[in-house]
C-alpha cells in the first residue's frame, strides 16, 4: 500500500492536512463554462432563472440557481402591483387590480 504524501496513515486528517491538501489542489474544470453557460442558455420560453444561494466554499464563484415558471411569480407580482394601485389611485387602480388578479385566478383553477 502506498502512503498518501499528506498526514500519517490510520489517522483522520486534521486542519492543518486539509488545508495542506486544499492548497495542492488545481481547477481541473470550469463551473462557469460547463454549468452556468449551458443553464442561462437552455431555460425555456415561459420560465425564468433566479439565484437562491451559493455553495459556502466560494460564495461569488459557485452561485445556485433555480428555474421555475413565470406564472408562479405572477401573484407575487400582482401583491406589487395592488401596493402601487392603492398608493396612486385608490378607486380606479383597485378595480384594475380587481380585474387583474380574478382573470389570474380563473387561470388557476383550471
């Protein structure tokens, strides 16, 4: 059997062997290139992209993404639009919103 050059064999590494191995390591593959590239190209009409995290290892260079379709995001939408509504127009702004959200709604159900 042939020792590893990193720790003693039989023991558990400690921090110093980990970051001892994490300093000897090289990218061997691009996560940009061979994930994101593909994904911000591939996602359908009618879906949308949006980060919801990163990996902790290097939050900047590994973001986490979810792809999910728009009509979810359309009650979400119609909250902000309802907000908008009521602060400029009260009477005539609701109504519109009324309209918006019952046409949403019957779309819905189906």
């Amino acid at each position: 059997m042939q020792n590893y050059p990193i720790g003693t064999p039989g023991e558990p590494w400690g921090e110093e062997e980990k970051a001892q191995w994490k300093a000897q390591q090289t990218v061997k593959r691009s996560y940009q290139e061979e994930v994101l590239n593909k994904l911000f190209n591939i996602i359908p009409e009618g879906f949308e992209l949006k980060q919801y995290g990163a990996l902790p290892y290097d939050t900047a260079r590994y973001p986490l993404y979810v792809v999910f379709p728009r009509v979810l995001t359309l009650k979400s939408r119609l909250h902000s639009l309802q907000a908008v509504f009521t602060a400029t127009k009260p009477v005539v702004c609701k109504e519109r919103f009324n309209l918006l959200k019952q046409s949403w709604l019957s779309t819905q159900s189906k």
